[in-house]
C-alpha cells in the first residue's frame, strides 16, 4: 500500500481493524515513544471510561487492580503507571490499550475456574502492553509525522475513532499470530514471577476452547481477537512445565468472592 493510501486508512474509522500488510514500515520498529504512548492512552482511557460500562464493586476493582499491579511489576515496564478496568460485559474477553491499560470484562472472571486462569489472562494482555504490541501495529499502519501530529492531541478525533474501534471489536488491534505466540511465552514467565502457576493460562484457553466447540457464540468476542487452537493449547502448557512451579500457586484467598460478584452482573 502506498503511503497517500496508508495514511487515509489511518484516518478512517476502522483504522486498527485493517490488515496493515504493505503499509510504511521498518521492520517492525516502533514510532512512538513510551511518553507518547502513555499520553495517548490517557485520552483514550477518558474516552473509554465515557463508552464502557465500567465497575465501580470495589471487591472486584480492587482485586484486579491488585493482580494487575502485581504482574505489572515483573516487565520492564513497571516503573510506569497501569491501570485495570473491570467492563460490565458478560463476553468473554479482555484487551490491552497502549499506555498501560487493560480492560477486563465480568464474563471472562465469571468463567475462570481458579485465580491462575483470571491471572493469566491477564498476564497474558499486560504481555501484550510490556512488549507495546499495539503501538508497533500503530507504527505500521501510521507514518512517524502521522503518529506525533494527529494522534497525539494535534486530532482528538482520533481517540474517539480508537475508542469507538475498541468498543466495536473488543480489542484495541488485531495482533498477528507471532505476537500472541510471544504474549504466551512472555506472559508465562511474568505470571510464575507473580506467584501463580502459569498452568492457569493453559486452562483458562482449554476451558475457552471447549465453551467455543460447544457452542460457537459463547466466547467469540474473545476468539476473534485470541485465536485459539489446541496447538495453542499445547504450546501454553509445555511452557508452563518449563518454569519451576514448587510454590507457585493456583489460588487464593479472594478469588472466590471476585468471582460470585463478577457471576452477579
Ligand atoms: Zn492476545
């Protein structure tokens, strides 16, 4: 795609949800820096927190801010401020937003079957946020002037379009394959570091995968956006038996009750 061509996807509504396949760009390398990133992310989380259904039960809030914070920590990212939303959604789902932002919705903490599976879901998006996926997607699809200018506060239209493209889609942008693979693999080791076992995320993919086979609506929100194959499956497991695990665990003492209040929405 030529640049005149690239540039006007960017600007158009569906911006992030277009393959970005041809447009500018340097081999993956990333435009935008982590000052800008996080600036960008505060108007597109005011712009969220106008579109989402957000929960403000402090019982659930504070538990996820509180695994949140904690597998934070293990990035290199940790110096910098996240923040964690619970979405009043039953969909299973959660998503990151570049600038340290994830939103989790009260369907997928309904279904988690332990506090590992919830958390590594959750490793699994703060991955995404640390390895700053979403803004290396921006970075192919924008050009570096496009990026300084209009995004960031020069054309406030365009946190309304990522937002609206969030609330559509249930995603900030569709990750390549390559990048969900490395959301696992780093995903894993960040959740262990936290002190729960990393077997959660390969169960909570099980468990997704056999509701999708059941019954194909059930968690397509999430499919869409997290391919998951039982080679996935697979894969997630063998790395979860590579780290040492003595110690580590699948539960703990508030779960329970962040759940029931989830399942209560
Ligand atoms: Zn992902």
């Amino acid at each position: 795609m030529r640049y005149r061509t690239c540039l006007r996807a960017a600007l158009g509504v569906a911006l992030l949800a277009l393959p970005f396949a041809g447009c500018a760009t340097l081999g993956g390398a990333n435009y935008v820096s982590l000052e800008q990133e996080w600036q960008m992310g505060q108007q597109i989380e005011a712009q969220l927190a106008s579109e989402l259904d957000l929960v403000n039960d402090r019982t659930l809030t504070n538990y996820v801010n509180r695994i949140g914070q904690q597998l934070v920590r293990q990035t290199t990212l940790g110096n910098r401020p996240w923040r964690f939303y619970v979405v009043n959604d039953d969909r299973v789902n959660a998503f990151n937003v570049p600038g340290g932002l994830v939103y989790v919705h009260t369907g997928l903490i309904a279904r988690a079957g332990s506090a590992a599976e919830l958390v590594g879901a959750m490793a699994h998006e703060v991955a995404h946020g640390a390895l700053r996926h979403g803004t290396r997607r921006m970075s192919q699809a924008y050009e570096a002037n496009v990026i300084a200018g209009a995004v960031l506060g020069r054309n406030p239209g365009i946190a309304q379009q990522v937002a609206a493209q969030v609330v559509a889609t249930g995603a900030f942008a569709r990750f390549s394959r390559a990048d969900e693979n490395e959301a696992d693999r780093i995903g894993v080791p960040i959740m262990a570091q936290a002190g729960y076992d990393p077997e959660g995320l390969a169960r909570m993919l099980e468990r997704l995968l056999e509701d999708n086979q059941r019954d194909p609506g059930a968690v397509g929100r999430f499919f869409s956006t997290h391919p998951t194959t039982r080679e996935r499956v697979a894969n997630v497991r063998a790395l979860a038996r590579s780290v040492n695990r003595s110690g580590l665990r699948m539960n703990d003492g508030d779960f329970a009750a962040a759940r029931s209040r989830a399942q209560r929405y």
